[in-house]
C-alpha cells in the first residue's frame, strides 16, 4: 500500500498478527452479516479523478508507461483512455467522463487486459522506462507466458487447497471448500485435465493454493483495494487470492459476488486464459451478475481446449433411451436421451446442443436403480408392437429395467426373475459380451464378442442359422484395412443420426445407412466408413476427479 499513512499501514499489519475472531455460526453470520463482522469492510477509493485514472490503466495493461510524478504524456493517456472505452462499448472519446470512470469502478479482476492491447507498434523503450523487477519470488499476476516458462500445466491431475489460514471470514469453510471445488469440477467438465483436493501434502507440493485476504494479504506483492474494484487475483500456473473485503456469496444467492464465478475465472487464468471482452465468457475481466444458469460457453472451452486438447476415453457401452411423452392434446411423441457409459459414472448427451448434459458425469448408482454400478457389457431395447423391454448385460448375467419405475425389475410380469443369465434368456449367446444393439426392422438383436457377431431373433428365441459370423463379413469396412476387427466398445445406434456406430477405444466407425445408400449406390450394406475421432463428433465428454463425482 505505497503512500498510504503509516499508522494505517502499522493497523493493517497489526490485524494480520491478530489472533482470528472466534467464528459464529455460519448460517446466522451470513443471514445477519453487518452485525457480526468483526471489522467493517473497508471501502475501495473510489477512481474519481486523473491520478486515479492513470493508476488504473498502468496497473490493468491498458498503459505502458507506469505513472511517474507527471504521468503518461496526455496524448499516450488518451489512445490508452480509448482503447479501454472500446472495449467497453463507449463512445471512444479518450477522454475521462463520468461513463468511463464509472467502467473503471465495475468489480474486476485483478489480472491486467495485457491481451486486450492491439500489438505493440511503438519502437521499443528506452530502457530507463523499464517497469522495475518484480520482487523475487512473485511475480506480477499475469497470463502472457515470458520466454522459458511452460504456457500450461503438463500433468494431467492437479493438486489443490483453500489454505487454513485463508479461509473467508463470510462463508462456512466447508461451503468455500465445495464452491471451490465445484468451480474446479467445472473446468474438468470440458478439458482432459481433473483436480483433487489436497489436504495432507506439504504445501510447495500443492499445485495451486488459494486464500482469501484483506488490504496486505499473505505476504502477497498485491494489495486488495477494499471492498469494490479488484475482487480477486491469480498467477498463471500458480495461486489465487480472493479480496475478502467483497462480499463473496454462494451460488444460490442473487447478492454479492458469486464465489464461484469468480473462482472459475481465476482458474482459467491459473490455468493460463487471458482476459477477453467477449459477451458470454467467463474470462471477462468484469463481475457479470449471475444468469440463471452460469457454465463454460463455446469459446471458453475451445480457448482451454486450445491448451490443453479436448477429452478422449473410451466408453463401456452408449445407447439411446427411447420414451413416450404426451403432449398436451394427448398425442404420443417419441423423444429419446443419449447416455455414454464409462467406468461407474455416466453421461447425458444432449444432441441438440451438442453437449453434455451440465453437471455431468454422474454415478451411474445414484441415475440407475438395481444395476451394476461399473463396467456395463451392453445395453439392448428390445422394441416390437407387442413388447418393450430395456435390458443391461455385465458379465454372464442381465437386468431388465423398469422405466416407469425407474429400477430394475427383480421379477417381471412373465415371472421372469433378475438378474437372470444371458445363456438362460438368450440360448446360444456367449458372454461375456463386448457389446449389442436391437435391430427394430429386422427384429433381431445383434450381439458381439471379439471378432464374432450372433444375429438373435427374438420372436423365435433363437440365434439365425447362419450366425455367429465374422463381424468383418457381416460389417466389412469400406476400406478393408479400416475396421475395428474384435472386441468392439459399443455398437450404439443414433437416433439423432439415424445411424449405427461401432465404437471402439477413442475411434468410431459410421455404418452405411440407407440414406447413405441411395446417394452412393456402390457403397456395401453394412459397410464401415473410416474411423474418426469420437471426440470430433460428440464434444466434451470429460472424466472429472473421483472425488468430485458427488459435489
Ligand atoms: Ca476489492
Ligand atoms: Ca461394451
Ligand atoms: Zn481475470
Ligand atoms: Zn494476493
């Protein structure tokens, strides 16, 4: 806090010494805050005036110079004042009305727009304008990586911690500590990369550390402001700091700041994002009040993506849900949902947006009643006029489930009680399987192991004559060569696609379809377009730490 008075100075420092206020029960200190803050949160002074303005441009990246006894020259002060005008929808003036003030005043980040600027024209400074070394140790927060240093994380699970003695004063440790990690999860939601709490590892072994802290904080080179203005700051590839000045509030609250807005902005520097004022990003260098519903949009993930590469994996088994709804004259409509299965979690893919459901993944034992809860072979809806029967195999057995119940039957209607084994249900079909999928045309349903595929028939009870066959006769690729050959994931057919795909660890091959067909009539029945990438064609189908599923 350069210049400020020495008896403040000499206060403030003091309260960092002071043993922490005993803490009140959190639900009442935040119903009834005022009354219980130990000390009133100090007030940001306001940026009212040029000297004001001047530090706010230097300090934020917009101007070079940093601001001697005299300042920037007025005409370097006015492209700076209009390139921040710019940004911010204002009429590019150059001069500090009271619109342009009332910008610099908005909460924001504490990490300087250096992206923001257009690239540097000017010929180089004379060196005498260097702005001075950083103290040792800590660098400025910044996102523009220097020369040598990394531009991102390269492990691929990171470690984490609210420290102790950074805890916020305003919100239950426990409720920061699952903001935080919801706002980590969010991340991990659309890139391959997952964080994990750490509570036990001594301290440098912790990726990233975060702490709330009032004016001179933790020993940081930068002093929040009070409350207003700079909310929180980062350092990319290291640690965040919150201003606990701010009023920092949970995400169900229209109050405040949300925490967890912030913190997945200061993440995404952490994690190497730089400012944008693009509407809609969760990057932009202001607090935007909450929407409705806050998650990461198109350009943010492409923006981490773009760092870190979009998330791969294979998948136990996907399929679509068909259901029946009425709507509202009575009319049946079929809708259907796409679920991808991996390990004991699981994802909702919704078509339309090209997306997973937000939120997810989430454990197949809480979305799926009676099933195993990992590691599902198959998944086969056996669909005729007269039956409607969803079934799940894993090892030599299978469930039939209950939609309107939402569980597995334990016994059925017919008697038939679960979970039964396939060899009983289905005579002549091995298993384990690698995968099935009901063909409604032709009623059969068609089951896989390594390179064989048996062709069922479910009115007869019985596997066609013909079969097993090879499921390189039965599906030859296009390309001969091109083909997953055995032990395919997934057969999963797209009713978004009006598609069959066998998936096969992060690959799919398309099946021709009719429609394909009738545009290329020399292409084979059944035949396997060349793999591509699963990921190019269902986005963002991201793992999330373990320990998260839950959040
Ligand atoms: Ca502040
Ligand atoms: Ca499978
Ligand atoms: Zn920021
Ligand atoms: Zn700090």
């Amino acid at each position: 806090m350069p210049g400020a008075p020495a008896v403040l100075r000499a206060l403030l420092l003091c309260g960092l010494a002071a043993p922490p206020p005993a803490r009140p029960e959190p639900l009442l200190r935040s119903r009834d805050r005022p009354a219980l803050e130990p000390a009133p949160p100090r007030r940001a002074q306001p940026i009212a005036d040029l000297p004001a303005a001047q530090r706010f441009l230097s300090k934020y990246g917009w101007a070079d110079a940093p601001p001697g006894p005299r300042g920037p020259p007025a005409a370097a002060l006015a492209q700076a004042v209009r390139r921040f005008q710019k940004v911010n929808a204002l009429p590019a003036s150059g001069r500090l009305d009271a619109a342009t003030l009332a910008a610099m005043n908005r909460p924001r980040c504490g990490v300087p727009d250096t992206r923001a600027l257009p690239p540097p024209a000017a010929p180089p400074r004379p060196k005498r304008f260097l702005p001075p070394p950083p103290p040792p140790g800590a660098p400025p927060p910044e996102v523009a990586a220097p020369r040598g240093v990394p531009r991102a994380f390269a492990k691929r699970t990171l470690s984490w911690r609210l420290l102790g003695e950074g805890a916020s004063g305003q919100l239950a440790e426990a409720e920061q500590r699952r903001i935080l990690r919801l706002a980590f999860r969010m991340w991990s939601e659309v890139m391959p990369l997952d964080f994990r709490e750490d509570l036990a590892a001594p301290g440098a072994a912790v990726d990233i550390k975060l702490a709330f802290g009032r004016g001179r904080h933790l020993g940081c080179p930068r002093v929040f402001d009070g409350s207003g203005q700079e909310f929180a700051h980062a350092w990319r590839l290291g640690d965040i700091h919150f201003d606990d000045d701010e009023h920092f509030t949970p995400p169900t609250s229209d109050a405040g700041i949300s925490l967890l807005k912030v913190a997945v902005h200061e993440i995404g520097h952490v994690l190497g994002l730089p400012h944008t004022y693009r509407a809609g990003s969760i990057m932009q260098p202001n607090y935007v009040p909450q929407e409705p519903v806050f998650e990461l949009d198109w350009s943010d993930r492409k923006a981490i993506q773009k760092l870190y590469g979009s998330c791969e994996g294979s998948f136990d088994t996907v399929f679509d849900w068909i259901r029946k709804e009425r709507n509202q004259h009575g009319a049946v409509r079929m809708r259907f949902s796409t679920y991808f299965f991996r390990n004991s979690w699981y994802w909702l893919y919704e078509n339309r947006n090209n997306r997973t459901r937000y939120g997810d993944p989430i454990q197949i034992l809480s979305g799926w009643h009676g099933i195993p809860t990992q590691h599902i072979d198959a998944f086969v809806h056996l669909w005729t006029w007269r039956r409607d029967e969803r079934y799940f195999f894993k090892g030599n057995q299978y469930w039939r489930y209950d939609s309107d119940k939402d569980q597995a039957y334990t016994e059925d209607e017919q008697g038939n009680s679960y979970p039964k084994l396939i060899s009983e249900g289905f005579p002549g079909i091995p298993s384990p399987l690698d995968t099935a999928f009901y063909d409604r045309r032709k009623q059969l349903i068609y089951f896989f192991k390594e390179s064989l595929v048996f062709a069922f028939d479910v009115n007869r009870n019985q596997v066609l004559d013909s079969y097993p066959m090879k499921i390189t006769e039965v599906f030859p690729g296009i390309e001969p060569q091109n083909h997953p050959f055995r032990n395919i994931d997934s057969a999963y057919y797209s009713y978004a696609h009006n598609s069959l795909f066998f998936f096969k660890g992060s690959a799919y091959w398309k099946v021709v379809n009719d429609k394909d067909k009738q545009q290329h009539s020399w292409l084979p029945s059944n035949g396997l377009f060349p793999k591509q990438s699963i990921s190019e064609r269902w986005f963002d189908i991201c793992d999330v730490h373990a320990s998260t599923l839950t959040v």
